[in-house]
C-alpha cells in the first residue's frame, strides 16, 4: 500500500497588537494604549510519502500479521515579519483605522526545511481466539535547514535520529467487554530557532492508555472508556523577549479520562458521542512560577454529540443528514493570568452517496456564535472560528 500527500499554503496578513516594549502598553494616563504592528508572509508546501507492505502468517498457533514501511516527509515554508507603526488608541473612546506604516526592510526572513525519513516493523499477533497483542519499532531520521535571507547566512543544519516504539495487549474477558492496556512513544521535528541561533530540538513524548471497549449487537453498537496520561518533553513556545524565535520550556503532562459511543440505529440513524475530562499541568519550565500551573487553553471538560441520518430507499436513496454540537469548558493557562469563558457551537452536513462517488458539505459553527478559543498571552485573546462551510468530492476507484 501507498500513501501520498501534498500540501501547498499561502497566507499573509498585518497584525496589530499591544507593544510590549519598555514605553509600550497603557501609558501613564491609564487612557492611551501604545501599539504596534506586524506584517506577516507566511508560505510553503509539504509532502508524505508513506509505503509499506504486509503478510499474514503463522508459527503453529499463533497468527502474526506482519507490516514494514518506510514513510519519508519534507517541509518547507518561508516566514516573514516586518515591523510597522500604528498610533496610539483611547481605549475609552477608541477609533479605529489609523494609518499602519511598515519598515521597507524585514524584521525576519527565515527559509527552513524539514526533513524526515521513518523506518518502522509492526507485529499484530492473535495470541488466542480472545487475546491480541500488537509491537510496533520505529528508527526516524530528521534533519532541519534554516537560511536567514536578509543575509543568506545559514542559521542552522542540524540532524536527529531516534528510536521509539509502541505497545498494546487487548483480551476479551467476556463476548463484547475487552480490557486493553497500550504503550506508545513519539517523536516531532518541530522547526524553528533559538535567539542564539540553535535550532529547536524536537520534540519527545510518551504515552499510556489503560480501558475497556464494549462491542454489542453485532457490533452495530460500540463504546470506549479509557484512562491516558501523556508526558512531553521539549515542548516549544514563543520566545516573549524575542519576536519570530523560539525556546524550550520543559516538560508538560496531560492526564484523564475519554469516553466514546458509536450506535447504528439500523433505521437509517448512526449517533456518536464523546466526552473527555482532562487535566494538564506543567511540570518542568524555565520559568519556576508556572511549574505546576494548567496547560493553556486545556478544557477541563469537553464533549461532543453528533445524529446522522441516511435515507436507505426510494429516490433520496445515498441522501444524508447530520447535526450535532461541541462543548467546551472554560480554559485557563501559564501563559495569561484570566480565564476563557465556556462555549457551546453547533454543525450540520448534507451528504449523498452515489455510484462510485461521494459528495458533502459540513457547516461548521452554523449559527456563526462569537467565542474565545483561548489565550495566547496578556495581551491576545483570539477569537474562535465564524462559520465555515467545507465542501469535498471523493471518488472511489
């Protein structure tokens, strides 16, 4: 088997935000606001190729299902940011539209490539008609390129290589209720420099799940619940002291709870919900202060519902219907010192299945409710998605 994807992206925008330099902020009169703005470019391409080949066999009882794959990816984007003056706003009688005047020379031009190539053997062994287990190794080898083009000096050439490897042992106790337990490692060439030069390490991370599945009714119902605690290590942020460059905060943990249900009605209606608690801590920064503060904009709570119904006969046959809502809790951070209020939005789709096609149009966030989908700094809060409607042909050959 073969997978290939290409991904192309192109984005650019002004930024206007609060100048956090030593004059900047709320001024003296606790009335006019200093700001500043940013002219950002972003753009690059990307693709995975990812090929492995499989065979299923046996030594004497037990069945193994053996895969071996390479997957190679590479990424290339250029960003650039370019410094601009904006003036000052009253932010008790604010007006807007003042003239945004950008530097003819940029802040920053970085041109980086990311490259990363995967080997990987995984086992899936039927031990016993109620018991599976499943070994996965994986050897990965990235390399990061970054030019500055203000100067064409080369800011880093850096390579990695690692080894990381999963786990999981699945029994079925009694027809339909089978505990399982998993393992898993990772690992993330993230990209990006230090102020120094030195360029990010990637990021690493590790893994535990411990559950149980529920298969009812011929498997036309289906429920998961599940404990996971996730570490990582190296995790990247934004430099505050130095725009455009990165630094490696430390460790941070998730832990929690996941709760899954998948239903085929068999009148035409599939129903899936889900619900996850989840709470996040820091656990190694190079701040003290946020050591043991939430991860930022981690919803303690969050849950999803989702009905679809599809007409099963007449002339409307391959017809569908979907509706359902997400929720979540509000968020706080290490980052910002307020909390994000809680939101609830709503989705619909229509779909048809025909003969070798398949067409549909979701509407995301149908009503276009304005919400916050959590904190960046003390200083910006963006805001969630508006409404979008994402429309996708597929052909089946």
């Amino acid at each position: 088997r073969q997978n290939f994807r290409w991904q192309d992206y192109d984005m650019d925008g002004r930024l206007v935000a609060v100048d956090n330099g030593a004059s900047g902020g709320l001024q003296a009169n606790n009335r006019q606001l200093k700001r500043q703005g940013t002219l950002q470019d972003f753009r690059g391409h990307g693709f995975g190729l990812d090929t492995h080949v499989s065979r299923a066999f046996d030594t004497g009882s037990i069945r193994h299902t053996l895969l071996a794959g390479v997957d190679v990816n590479r990424h290339a984007k250029r960003e650039t940011t370019t410094r601009c003056a904006v003036g000052m706003l009253d932010v008790f009688t604010p007006v807007y539209g003042s003239t945004v005047s950008c530097n003819v020379t940029p802040l920053t031009d970085l041109d980086e490539t990311i490259r990363y190539t995967g080997f990987y053997l995984r086992d899936q062994v039927r031990l016993t008609d109620r018991l599976n287990a499943s070994v996965t190794l994986r050897r990965d080898w990235a390399s990061i390129e970054s030019v500055n083009m203000r100067t064409g000096a080369s800011i880093t050439d850096e390579n990695y290589a690692t080894t990381t490897g999963s786990a999981g042992l699945i029994y079925e106790v009694i027809d339909g209720v089978s505990p399982y337990v998993s393992y898993a490692e990772s690992f993330l060439p993230q990209g990006g420099y230090a102020a120094s030069g030195e360029a990010v390490k990637p990021e690493s991370g590790k893994q535990t799940e411990v559950g149980v599945k529920f298969s009812f009714a011929q498997g036309r119902i289906q429920a998961t619940v599940a404990h996971f605690d996730l570490e990582r290590q190296d995790v990247r942020a934004s430099d505050g002291s130095n725009p455009g460059f990165y630094i490696l905060i430390g460790e941070q943990r998730t832990r929690g709870y996941e709760l899954e249900l998948l239903a085929d009605l068999r009148n035409g209606w599939n129903l899936s919900a889900a619900y996850a608690n989840t709470d996040g801590e820091v656990v190694r920064d190079v701040i003290a202060a946020n050591v043991g503060k939430p991860l930022d904009n981690v919803p303690r709570h969050s849950a999803s519902l989702w009905a679809q119904y599809r007409v099963r006969s007449g002339a409307l046959t391959g017809l569908g219907l979907g509706a359902g809502l997400r929720y979540e809790s509000e968020k706080q951070g290490y980052s910002f010192a307020y909390t994000i209020p809680d939101y609830t939005v709503f989705d619909a789709s229509v779909s048809y299945i025909g003969q070798g096609y398949r067409l549909s149009v979701i509407a995301k966030n149908l009503f276009d409710r304005d919400y916050f989908a959590g904190g960046l700094n003390n200083n910006v809060i963006p805001l969630g998605d508006p409404r979008r409607v994402l429309a996708s042909v597929t052909l089946d050959f």
